[in-house]
C-alpha cells in the first residue's frame, strides 16, 4: 500500500461505461475524462505502452461531471470472495498525482434517467488499466491460464474453453473479475494500430487495491476524504444496495449462461442492470508540508549558517 495513505475519512452518509451485449461483452472498460491529472505528468491512460504519443494531463479538477453505472449492485457483489463481480457493473475513474496530495470527493446518485437511484460504493486502487480490458478476455494464454473460470451461468462463460485449454482450473467459478475490497486482474484482446496509437498487443493488468472504500447501501451520497501519495489511481463507483444484488444474482443464475435467446429470464437480468446516474465533486490540494519539518529545515539553516560564519574566522 502506498505509504503515504495517512487518513481515511470517509464519512458514509448516504467511469468506465460498460455494458453488456449477447455472449462476449461488446464495451469494456473505459474511464473517461480523468478526475484530475497534473499537467506535468504524462496521462496514465493515454498512453500506456511504448510506442503510443505522449499526452500529458490536464492539471485541471473535472467537477462534477455526470456519469452513468449499470445496476444498483456491481460494488457490492466485488464484495463477494466467492462470486467476485462483473466489472461492467461498476464506473472506472482515475487521477493522476505528481505530489502527496489530500483527495475529497462526493458521489451522489442523481436518479436522472428514472432507472432508481444509485446507493453508491466505491473503491481505490493504484494504477490503472487501459480502455478495453474486460472481463473473460480470451488472451493472452498467459493470463487466461491464471485465471479460475466463469460460473456456468455468467456472461463470460464462453471463455471457459479457452481458460481451460491455457491451463487454467475451473475449481472456482466466478461472475466476473472485479474485486471492490482486493487486488484483480483484467486484460484486453489486443487492438489495431491507430493514428495516434501504436497497435496494442494482448496484456493484462492489475489494480492494487489500497484498502481505501466505503458505500452507502440506503442513501444516494458518500464522501471520501484521503491523503495520498504521487502516483496513478483508479476510482471505481458501483451500487451498494443488498436487495438490488439478490435480484441481479438471480436473474443471472435464471439465464444458465444463456444469454442470446430473448426470454422473461434474459429480460429479467437486462432490467436489473438498468443505468442509473451519479455526479461526482473531486477536489486536490497538495498536502501541507508539517510543521516539524519547516522547523526542522530552519534549524538546519542555522547549524549551516553558523557553521560558515566560524569558518571564515
């Protein structure tokens, strides 16, 4: 963890778009705007691997923006050691610090769509993933053979030939792979090379989570308030609410895997994972140096002042 997390604050009051289409995910992680990138650090996710055209951050607080979240249960159910989550249930966000830094930020769900408010929770974690890793991804044979398998009945079970053919076990199987309370690991299927990007070859990448969270499993809003260290972290918002996540898992279970065939169960799913809208205010200010250390560096300037004034006698 890193060693600069002094203070978790989060008073619990009250981006990555990702949805879901028949069999494979069609959309996967995508951040976004970033909350906040110093303007004299190359973006953390653009780019991310050699041969991409550096882009730096912009040094300005994007407050208040709205996004969007699938379901009302995504941060809850990476909650779940057994079942883990999906991660197209959950918004990924990310910020960029060149300096120790105090974080605060509010999330409330605004109900702006008429799908039900968001009960929030979230979670950080260093580091960042590119856009388009996703859950199931079938390479590289590396990653798929660490993986442990899909439940019959998830969205990704389709990968599970491919994960089994790698080396990988299908002793436990899981929903997805997002972990709202530990580190994951996630990788995409590699991308074409672009004007502004070289062509991206299958990686994986993991999220270190730091322990930092909190959710608001009846309200609409929860505030943080962090210090943290420089470096690139990964805000991941997703709903909180108990009942909403005993709805999703079922009707998930009611599709057996199936999800291609228009039928009330696939209906049923569709409907629990309806978006619902959430603001964010985020805030950074670099963290005061303390006291001591100003007196200590005073100090210092004395015993160094004194020093030369006996040497030139």
């Amino acid at each position: 963890m890193n060693r600069w997390i002094l203070r978790p604050t989060a008073a619990l009051l009250g981006a990555v778009g990702l949805f879901l289409s028949a069999g494979q995910a069609s959309a996967h992680v995508n951040y976004g705007n970033s909350l906040f990138s110093d303007s004299s650090l190359i973006d953390p996710v653009r780019p991310l691997l050699p041969g991409d055209v550096p882009q730096y951050g912009t040094g300005i607080v994007n407050a208040t923006p709205g996004r969007t979240v699938s379901s009302n249960a995504g941060w809850l159910a990476g909650q779940d050691a057994n079942t883990w989550g999906n991660s197209h249930d959950n918004r990924f966000l990310y910020f960029n610090l060149a300096q120790a830094s105090t974080i605060d930020f509010t999330i409330t769900g605004t109900n702006t769509n008429g799908n039900g408010v968001l009960n929030p929770g979230y979670s950080i974690f260093q580091g960042v993933a590119i856009n388009s890793v996703h859950d199931g991804a079938l390479n590289p044979a590396s990653y798929i053979g660490a993986q442990t398998g899909f439940a019959s009945w998830s969205p990704f079970a389709s990968a599970n030939s491919a994960i089994t053919a790698n080396g990988g076990t299908l002793t436990t199987q899981h929903w997805g792979q997002y972990r709202s309370n530990a580190n994951f690991t996630m990788a995409n299927d590699g991308s074409a090379a672009t004007a502004n990007n070289a062509a991206r070859p299958p990686t994986a990448f993991t999220l270190t989570y730091t322990g930092l969270s909190g959710s608001n499993g009846t309200g609409n809003t929860i505030t943080g308030h962090y210090d943290l260290g420089p470096g690139i972290y990964s805000l991941v918002v997703g709903g909180a609410n108990a009942a909403d996540l005993a709805t999703l898992l079922a009707a998930a279970e009611a599709t057996g895997g199936d999800y291609t065939t228009a039928r009330p169960e696939l209906t049923a799913y569709n409907n629990a994972r309806l978006a619902r809208t959430f603001n964010i205010a985020f805030n950074v200010n670099p963290v005061p140096l303390p006291a001591a250390a100003w007196l200590f560096g005073s100090g210092l300037a004395s015993v160094i002042a004194l020093a030369r004034r006996r040497s030139a006698v």
